[in-house]
C-alpha cells in the first residue's frame, strides 16, 4: 500500500508544537488530536528545538546557512572553471611563443 504524504503548512507546525510547549498533555495525545503521527511531531519539535523561528522553510527553501552554501558551493565552481580555462588559454599562448 503506497503511503500518502501530507504537506503541512509552517503556521499549523507551529501550532502545533506551541500546544505541546504550553500544556501538560501527553504529544502523543496531541498529535492524535491533530490527526498526525507522534514521530511527526517529535520530527517537528527537535527541527524547532535545532532551528528555532528559521524552521520550516516552506516547500523548496533552504534553510539561510544552507542556501550559503549552496551559494559558495556554486560560485567556487565558477570560479573554478575560470581558473581552469585561464590555464588552458596560458598553456596555448606560451606554447605559441616557443
């Protein structure tokens, strides 16, 4: 049986981890109030616990450290491939010279 996959919305996650944070109940109580799966919302709180207001970034976003990285990742392999076609263009310029 193929399991279906909910998408939450960042305010109902929110939520629902200040119901946990401001009541005595049981998450396991909670989540099933709420029609989600305990590990669900143990997943969300240590995300929260991790991450604080920048959890949940919406669907396709990265989180802010991420999205530098993602960033430098992708200007160090432009600066790479300079640096590599600067060295080709050398090498066939000194070689002419000879």
């Amino acid at each position: 049986m193929k399991r279906m996959m909910n998408n939450y919305t960042k305010e109902f996650k929110t939520e629902a981890i200040q119901l946990v944070l401001k009541t005595d109940r049981p998450i396991v109580q909670i989540a099933k109030e709420l029609g989600i799966r305990p590990g669900t919302l143990y997943a969300w709180m240590n995300n929260h616990k991790k991450h604080g207001q920048e959890a949940f970034p919406g669907k396709g976003l990265l989180m802010p450290e991420d999205e530098k990285t993602r960033r430098l990742e992708k200007e160090l392999r432009q600066v790479t491939m300079e640096r590599d076609i600067l060295k080709k263009a050398m090498a066939v310029f000194s070689r002419d010279q000879k």
